[in-house]
C-alpha cells in the first residue's frame, strides 16, 4: 500500500475509472436542477418568481455553508473497517436518491400556496445537504488513490471526462423533458388566442408534469448505480501517519490556515468569480433561447452542442496543460468564452454561428471544468509541505472548495431570478416585455464577461507554476534532502523554503532565552503565522535531528538531481542545503550532544 502512495506503483487503470463514476451522481443532478428546476416551478408549479428566487438561493446557500463543516468532521473522523471517507458515501446515497425524487414531486390539493413554498423549501435544502454528504467525501477521496501528482492528474482528467459524459447524458433525458414542456405550453398558447378573456396559460402541464417526474426517476437509478460501482470498485489507500506527527486543530484555527495560505487564497477566489461568470450565463441559457433569441425549439440541440464539444475538450486540454502548464492553460481556455457569449449576444437569431459560438463556449466551459480541481491538489500539497505536522486536512480543502463553488451557483440563480422578477416576469405567460429580453441578454453576456475578468485576474496572481510543482514534487519524494522546517518561514508564498539552524553547541543561556521569547513572540502574533508556527513546533525540533546524517542527505540530493527533471537543475542557480550547512557547522561525531542540547531545550520550553 506504502508503493502505491508513493507513486512506484501508480493508480491502476480500473480505479480511476470507478472513481470517475462517482462523479456522476453530483453532475447529473446538478444539471438537472440547473436547466429546468427554475421552469419547473415558475410555469409547472405556478409559483412566483420572488419564491422560486427565495427557494433556489437559500437552498443553496445552506448548502454552502454545510460543506466546511461537513469538511471538518471527514478531517476528524475515524478509520474504520471500510476506510474513513466511504461510510459517508454508503449512508448518504439511499436518501439522496429519495431526497431527489420529492423535489420533483408536486403535492396538489393537498396544501395551500405557502405550504408549497416550505416543501419545495425543505426538499431543497435536504437533498443539497445529503449531497454534500456525498460529494465531499467523494472529492476528498481523491488524495487516497495513491500514486504521485502526475496519477492524481490523470485520475482528475479521467473524471472530469466522465463527469462531462455524464452532463451530456443529463442534457439530453432532461431536454427532452423541456422538449415536452415546450410544445405543451405552445398548444396552451394556442388555446388562450382562442379564448382572449384569459391572459395565462392553464394551470396545470399535466404532461410535463410526469416527465420531470419519469426524470427524477431515472436521475435516481443512475445515482444509486454509480455510487455502488465506486463503493465496490476503489479501496481508500490510508496514508502511513505517526500519531505523534499529528496536531489536531480546532474548526476555526483550521479555517483560518486555509483562507491565510496564499496559494489556496488565490485559487479560491479565481475559481469563485469564474465559477459565478459560467453559471450566470449557462443557468439563463434556456430562457436566453426562448426569449431572446427565439430559439427554444433548438434549446435541446444547441445544449447537447455545448455539452458535446465540452466532453471532447476535457482530453485535449489535459494535453494542452501538460505541455504548457496548468497556469497558461487556464488563460487560454477561459479566454474563448468571452468572445463566444459577445458574438450570441449580438446576433442571437442567427443559428448556425449561435451553434458555432456554442462550440467555443463549450472548450471554455471545459478548461473552468478541469484545470481548478486539477490545481487544487498542488495548493494541497503546498501546504502539507509549509506545515508537516497538520495532517488530514485535505476533507476541508475540497469541502471550502464545493462551498464557492454552490456559493457561486446560488448567487448567480438567485441574482438571475430577482432581476427577472424587477423587470416583469410573469410566471406562465405566453410573451414577455422588451424589459425582460434585455436582462437576459445583460444576464447571459456582459455581466458573466466581467466577473471573468475579475477571476482572471486572481489566476494571474496565482503563485504556483510549473517551476514550483516540480520543487513540491521533488520535496514529497525525497522529503530527508529537503529542510522539514519550511512551514516556519513567515512569508506562505515563497518557492523555496528557508533553512532553520540550530542551536549551536554550547548556546549560552542568554542567547537561548531570546530564542524562547522569539518563539513565544511567533505564537502571540495575531496573524496566520502564528497557527503557522505552532504546526510547526514539532517538526521544526526533530529537524534537528538530521544532523548526524548530513553526508546521507548530501547523496540523497544526488540522487533527486539525477531523477526529478535535471534540465531544470541544468539551468537553476547552486544553493546550499540545510543538510549541507549542518554537515558543516556539525561533525557526525558531535551529533548526539546537539540531539541532547535540541532536547533539553525543547523540554524546557
């Protein structure tokens, strides 16, 4: 097990693919309620539109808020005899499905217009909380595959790949299901030019009615399938941990090391602005088709469009980013959306250049589908670099990660919804005001445009590149030739960390109360350092310990030249390690009176 974490082995070819199908249950459903959860209640369950924005964004803003927290106790949780993420799979799976299938459920008769709103409310904010039950162990899960950062990234690209198979699958059952919605509401628009004393369609769609209905169900076999080939087909690989090595941290302390870690900080909000770019404009994108464009009877079409060209792009720019990095694929990919939705926005009515527009859209889509929750890992193994001794916080990195990102899909809903609602749109009807066509062009053009911008910008301050992987990389797979002190360097963005010396034999014991006092100065500071500091405490002192094998680590370094990427040893500047420098200042023969001085130092503080 110890060969497969290490990356000898590598991550078989049949457990990416098993933990690939687990991704299926979270995107399929994801868009579903994306395409049509907000049609369904504005013209099947006849609901205003206040409500509908009221029961979109508070569902998914208790969503957010539930994935730290659920983050935190995965952190916590014990092993057990099925390993430590997957009991949380096994048990939220059953009532998710259930969950999924009372959302689309129309109780009516039964209960009054505000009993409506709180059911709809209550199936909402239980499904999104038994998914994330589901999801964020699932995301969590893939930091225990084994392997190195290059299996990490081919297992990412394969679920990625069939995650967008999977949103394909889910754009076609459910628009065929908008296909039905569609030429109900037109032969009800048909009636009322026969009756002009009505001025709204009939009350109830009877038929698509029981096609969300047949959708929920088939949505619900596909969960619980998949969820059962992920549970049979991936064994959770336990990383070797020492119980000493391990500091367990509070919610909050943990919280706080995560949003002060530059690297995680700018990933976060690059993906959280890019994130409420890409939902904003594909969350208004049936609308846009039906009343901007005029185009709702190729809505199924234009979507499979979009969705096809997006499962295509995931391998090739899993391609792109291993020749040019992860960073510069990020730039080129997102860089295509922008034009895409200015073209469609100008001439909406034109289809053949709305389905060529639709194809860029789709690369775009792909690139923001891919590339963050490939980055993510990197930020993670940062950081175990910079703080050795806090451990299993990968559960609370993806779970925050999940937060933006539902964060940024009920904003964006939300937000959608109540301009809908200002400017006059009223649920059922046949046609809408010129008011109306313009928020959805503003919505699905101009103001995702700039919240792009404004993502890309935080990707560009994003400090690791390709330089920086590979000196991770390198640090994860010889970590004796390296210094394990770096996460007492005060500054979290730096490429490589500072050497911690020690103790001189014979230290006085002025200058070792001064190191004291430095020490408690560190751990009194009122900045990310200090939980920094005191993560480090540990492993700071048995770097210490190295002292005595100077001439091993020497060979080791040797060792890592000659394997990890010696072109780029060809052209970096020679810098002395801290093994060298103690291989210096510390013959072997002194090594256990330093051990023994580190020692009473330590018990004395």
């Amino acid at each position: 097990m110890q060969n497969s974490l290490t990356g000898s082995g590598g991550i078989p070819l049949i457990r990416k693919l098993c933990y690939a199908a687990g991704g299926v249950p979270y995107q399929i459903t994801s868009v579903a309620i994306a395409i049509s959860l907000q049609i369904f209640l504005l013209d099947v369950v006849q609901m205003e539109a206040f409500y509908v924005s009221m029961i979109l964004f508070v569902s998914r803003a208790w969503d957010a808020v539930t994935d730290p927290l659920l983050g935190y106790l995965l952190s916590r949780s014990n092993w057990t005899p099925i390993s430590k993420l997957t009991p949380w799979l096994v048990i939220s799976t059953p009532f998710g499905v259930l969950s999924y299938l009372l959302l689309w459920f129309v109780p009516r008769g039964s209960m009054s217009e505000a009993g409506s709103v709180l059911w709809f409310l209550a199936a909402a904010c239980l499904f999104e909380t038994l998914m994330s039950c589901y999801n964020v162990p699932y995301l969590s899960l893939s930091m225990f595959l084994g392997g190195d950062q290059r299996d990490r990234d081919s297992a990412t690209a394969y679920r990625m790949s069939v995650e967008a198979a999977a949103m394909l699958l889910a754009s076609v059952i459910q628009g065929r299901v908008v296909s039905v919605y569609n030429s109900e509401k037109q032969e009800a628009c048909q009636q009322l030019d026969e009756t002009p004393q009505s001025t709204s369609a009939p009350q109830t769609l009877q038929q698509t009615e029981k096609a969300f209905l047949t959708s929920a169900l088939v949505m619900g076999a596909l969960f619980f399938l998949c969820s059962l080939v992920l549970f049979l087909g991936v064994k959770e690989q336990r990383a070797p941990l020492c119980s000493d090595d391990k500091v367990q941290l509070s919610f909050l302390t943990s919280l706080k090391m995560l949003v002060c870690h530059v690297p995680y900080q700018r990933l976060l909000l690059g993906f959280v602005f890019s994130a409420l770019a890409f939902q904003m404009s594909l969350g208004n994108f049936a609308l846009f088709c039906s009343h901007a464009a005029g185009l709702g009877a190729q809505f199924q079409h234009l979507l499979l469009v979009l969705l096809a060209s997006a499962s295509i792009a995931v391998p090739l720019w899993q391609i792109v980013l291993l020749r040019i990095g992860k960073k510069a694929t990020v730039f080129v990919g997102l860089s295509l959306f922008i034009p895409a939705v200015i073209v469609v926005a100008c001439v909406p009515s034109n289809l053949p250049l709305f389905i060529t527009m639709c194809i860029l859209i789709g690369f775009s889509v792909a690139t923001m589908f891919l590339l963050p929750w490939s980055m993510l890992p990197d930020v993670v193994d940062d950081f175990a670099v910079k703080h050795p001794s806090c451990k299993d916080l990968e559960p609370l990195f993806f779970s925050c990660y999940s937060f933006c990102s539902k964060l940024a899909g009920g904003l964006s809903v939300g937000l959608s919804t109540m301009t809908l609602q200002f400017v006059g749109y009223k649920a059922g009807a046949c046609n809408h005001g010129d008011g109306v066509v313009v928020a959805l062009i503003v919505l699905f053009s101009p103001v995702p445009i700039t919240l792009l911008l404004i993502g890309m910008l935080f990707f560009h301050s994003y400090p690791i590149d390709e330089r920086q992987r590979l000196q991770l990389q390198e640090q994860q797979l010889h970590p004796e030739a390296m210094p394990s002190s770096s996460s007492s360097v005060p500054e979290e963005n730096t490429e490589q960390p500072a050497v911690l010396q020690p103790p001189h034999v014979g230290v006085t014991s002025t200058s070792h109360e001064s190191n004291t006092n430095a020490d408690h100065k560190s751990d009194s500071s009122p900045h990310c350092h200090s939980h920094k500091t005191k993560c480090s405490v540990t492993p700071s002192i048995r770097s210490n310990d190295s002292n005595s094998r100077s001439e091993k680590s020497s060979r080791i370094k040797s060792h890592v030249r000659s394997n990890v990427n010696p072109q780029y040893y060809k052209h970096r500047p020679h810098r002395h390690t801290g093994g060298a420098k103690l291989g210096r200042d510390f013959p072997a023969n002194n090594s256990e009176s330093s051990v023994s001085h580190v020692r009473s130092k330590v018990s004395w503080v």
